[in-house]
C-alpha cells in the first residue's frame, strides 16, 4: 500500500543539528522510497528548506517562514501573557502560526492525503479543529516530563512556581493531543509508559531509536588518553545545565586523580555562562560543520544530563564511533543499554568521576565496553529498522480508518 502523509513539523529539519531534526529525517527519506510525502515546516534563522528539498527528491517540500519569539523579547512576552489567559502553556502558545495553520488546512484534504503525522507535540496547534485524516503524533519526549524536571531541579521560588503551572498545563495538553490522536508513537518504553500515565485511553506505541553506523564509526585514529568529550545542541537547557554541572562539580574530582584531563564541548548556540566556564582545559566550540572529529580525539564520551526525556542520540552516535560512555541514569534513559558492558552508568559526582577515571586507566576495559557498544548499534539498531516499525504503524493507523 502507498500511503500520501503529510509530515507537520514546526523548528525546521535542515540542517541536521539536533537529534530530533536526525531521527526525523532518517525517518521521512526510508519512507519516502515507498510512499508520497509532503513535509510541512517553517523555516527561522539559520535554517534551509532549499538544501532540505534537495536531501530528500522523492519528496515535496513547503516551507513557511517564521522566527520563534525569543526569551525577554516583546513577542515572548505577549505569547505568555496570551497562554496565561488560555488553557495551552506557553511552550506550545509561542508556535501558534496563522500562516502554517492555513497551509495545513489546504493540505489535510482526503483528496490528497491518507494521514497526518505531527512531528513533536509543539506542531499540534497548528492542526485544524476538524480534521479529515487520522494523525500520528510523534513524540520525541515525553515533554511534560521534561518541564516536571525541571521544576523539581528549580530552587528559585518565583521560577519554580511559574515551571509548576507551566508542566502542568503541558500535561493536561500532552494528555488531550496523545487521546486525540490516532496512534502516538514514543521513542522509548519509558516514554510510552509516562505518556500512558498522563493519557491512559490513548493508543501509545514505542519505536527503536536508530543511528547511521555508515558514517559514524570508529576511523581507527589515535584517540588522546585523558581527553572527554560531549556534544550536543547548547541552546537546549538540559544540555547547557549538564555541562554546567560536570564543569563545577565532577570535572574537579577527575582532576585530582588525573590533572592533564581536558573536556571538548560541542554544539551550536553554547551561553554565555558557558563560554564563561571555559578555560585552558575546557574547550567550548560552538557550531562546528562535523562532530566526529572531536569525537573520534577523545578517550571517554560523558552525559552527565540531570534533566531530559526521550533518548539521547547522542550516545548511540558515540557508540557507533566505539566510544566508551559515561552516563547518568537519565542520560541513558529509554535506551536498551547494559550498565557495565555497553556503558557505565554513575548519577552523582564521585561515582561519575571515579567511572571516567578507571576508563581512562584502563585501556583494556575501555575497549572492551567500546567494542560492545559498536556492536549493539551495528547489529540492532539502524534507521532503517526505526522506520520500518513506523511505516507498520502508520499502515495499521490507516486501514484501521478505512
């Protein structure tokens, strides 16, 4: 069966600089080479629908520009006073977009598409009151997990009063989408399981995580013993507070067993708090137009991430480069990793600095975890697999509506 979606997205896909824009684009061109897609998304600073359109040929690309209201701007602030005022938080207020709003209603006509899939809960008030197709909503995060964590990490009163209100409301909304919907499909057992919780008469199902093992993979190049590594988007809170938190309260405790130890932080947008943090050892590099060579330069491959949702791409890429992790439980979390054969796990300061300590002392063991770990995501986990249990899905969503 050939199936005509449309892909609703908000935040843009090009380039490929986080792990929701991978895991999404993986996904759309496995499935382009069976069915008819049009991907729907919007188009802010820095992003490309043009290269995008030329990734993916078998595919139509609309693109509606728009620029996300930043923090402190007047924008943000009208979009929080307004969500104030309504039922929707204001993580999903602010991508409230008339123009995408009329594009998908033009587009979500059983004349020209079997089913809708929206791409993150932040695409979901963009669809119409009424809608002629089924949806699937994929989920990356569960994201009212992301928002409660961060409310219970917060110790400003102000702030975290408001980050309860926020979370909550997020879960009633997350809640209503995942019913509404005809299928949600999460990334992880984990996240099934909290949505489930929120939305118990909703239709949740749990996809594998996939990682292009044909362009990460270990070069065979010299890797400097006592340098770490960790990248990721640092304009994402839960990235950025991690760093933080290694640089203060880990990295130190490292130091004192191995005073030469570095740490290479890569990702595009890093804060000024962080590129404040950086020194002679701490190396901060911003946007780069490649991670595998930082990646493949370092011994040990840290996540120290305290606040998340979802899985973490990142660790299946450094797996796929024969890295050896060290994680926190949240780090790893969703992700079907053994503690101790394909990673180690540690969640406060001694334990994660003694694990990255032994890594380094002992090439042997380092080896063997990073030869475990290539081998897990060679054998199980490709994207091309993820997409073949989303098609299925995706497939049963559609005959179930016939």
């Amino acid at each position: 069966m050939t199936m005509r979606i449309l892909w609703l997205n908000v935040g843009g896909l090009w380039p490929l600089n986080t792990g929701g824009r991978q895991r999404s684009f993986n996904i759309i061109s496995q499935l382009a080479r069976r069915h008819q897609l049009t991907v729907l998304t919007t188009e802010g600073a820095g992003d490309d629908h043009l290269t995008l359109a030329a990734q993916l040929p078998g595919c139509e690309v609309v693109s509606v520009p728009y620029a996300l209201p930043k923090r402190g701007s007047a924008a943000f602030g009208l979009a929080l006073l307004r969500s104030w005022l309504s039922e929707l938080p204001v993580t999903l207020w602010k991508w409230r977009i008339p123009a995408l709003q009329r594009e998908t209603a033009r587009l979500l006509t059983p004349e020209r598409t079997d089913l809708c899939v929206v791409d993150f809960l932040y695409a979901v008030p963009n669809l119409p009151r009424d809608i002629a197709v089924p949806t699937v909503l994929f989920e990356h995060n569960a994201e009212y997990l992301i928002w409660k964590r961060l409310y219970e990490a917060e110790k400003r009163p102000i702030r975290r009063a408001l980050l309860k209100i926020e979370w909550k409301k997020l879960r009633r909304a997350e809640a209503s989408a995942c019913t509404k919907a005809a299928m949600t499909l999460a990334v992880s057992e984990n996240d099934r399981a909290a949505l489930l919780e929120a939305a118990p008469r909703a239709r949740v199902r749990a996809i594998p995580t996939g990682v292009d093992t044909s362009y990460f993979h270990p070069n065979g190049a010299r890797r400097s013993a006592a340098k770490l590594v960790f990248s990721g988007s640092m304009d994402w809170y839960p990235n950025e507070e991690a760093m933080l938190y290694f640089i203060d309260s880990v990295l130190p405790l490292i130091r004192r067993a191995i005073p030469e130890v570095s740490l290479t932080v890569v990702g595009r947008n890093p804060s000024a708090r962080l590129r404040a943090a950086a020194n002679e050892t701490v190396h901060v590099t911003g946007t780069v137009d490649d991670v595998r060579p930082y990646i493949d330069d370092a011994a040990v491959y840290v996540v120290p991430l305290r606040i998340g949702g979802g899985t973490r791409i990142k660790i299946f890429e450094a797996l796929a480069m024969g890295k050896a992790v060290v994680s926190t439980r949240i780090g790893a979390e969703g992700l079907p990793l053994l503690s101790g054969e394909h990673f180690l796990e540690a969640d406060d300061p001694e334990d994660f600095a003694r694990a990255v300590v032994e890594l380094i002392r002992q090439p042997e063991r380092r080896r063997a975890i990073e030869q475990a770990g290539r081998k897990l995501v060679e054998e199980r986990y490709s994207w091309n697999r993820a997409a073949q249990e989303f098609e299925l899905n995706c497939e049963e969503v559609i005959n179930d509506a016939r």
